[in-house]
C-alpha cells in the first residue's frame, strides 16, 4: 500500500524568517539598542515577537520596541557573537526589584581587660 506523502510538515525542521518583528529595545548613548536575553541554558539571544500584543503580554506595557525583519536583527547581533534569534518567547524573568540599602549590622563589641562593658 503506498503511503501518502505530505508538503505540509507542522514542525518543518528548517527555520525560515520570521518577517517583521517586534523588537524590544532600550535606550543608549547614540538613540536605541537591541536588548539581548538569555536562553534557559544561558545562551545569549536577540529576541522579537511576532505582534505588539505578544511582546507587551511578556515585557509589559512600558517596553519600548523597534520594527525589524528578521535578517536585520540577526545581521545586527552577529558582530556580538550572537546566532541565534527566539521569536516569541512566553516567559521571562521579571525586572529585578530595586534593593533597599542594608541596615548595618553590629559586630562583636572589643573589651579590653580592665575596661568596663
């Protein structure tokens, strides 16, 4: 019996680019800069989301963001020895909280014989 070959793989195996993206940047010295994550293995990878919603729904309201094609921004992170573009990640770490200064804390108090405590 043969079997029936399909053109439509759901997982293609072969990435392709993903178009325009969402990028997310941050502000710098000469106008806006990409900013780079980290994978879950500690990879550095530049990232972009497919719509306004999905970057939003994982960075949050305030995130500034560019419009770049995908060849664009790989060619921009390439010089940084970064391979690799996450199209829509779902999580992300959150911003860590400001620290509040540490209240000093007392050491051992020096006696010296003779001295009273």
């Amino acid at each position: 019996m043969a079997e029936l070959l399909q053109d439509d793989d759901p997982e293609p195996s072969d990435p392709f680019p993903a178009g325009p993206l969402y990028v997310p940047v941050r502000p710098g010295p000469s106008g806006c800069a990409a900013r780079l994550f980290r994978t879950p293995l500690g990879d550095r990878t530049a990232v972009g989301f497919t719509s306004e919603r999905r970057l939003t729904a994982t960075l949050g309201p305030g995130q500034a963001w560019i419009r770049l094609a995908e060849p664009a921004l790989s060619a921009l992170t390439a010089p940084l020895g970064i391979t690799t573009v996450t199209v829509d990640p779902l999580f992300s770490a959150p911003a860590p909280a400001p620290v509040e200064p540490a209240a000093a804390v007392p050491g051992p108090r020096l006696v010296r014989e003779g001295q009273s405590r």
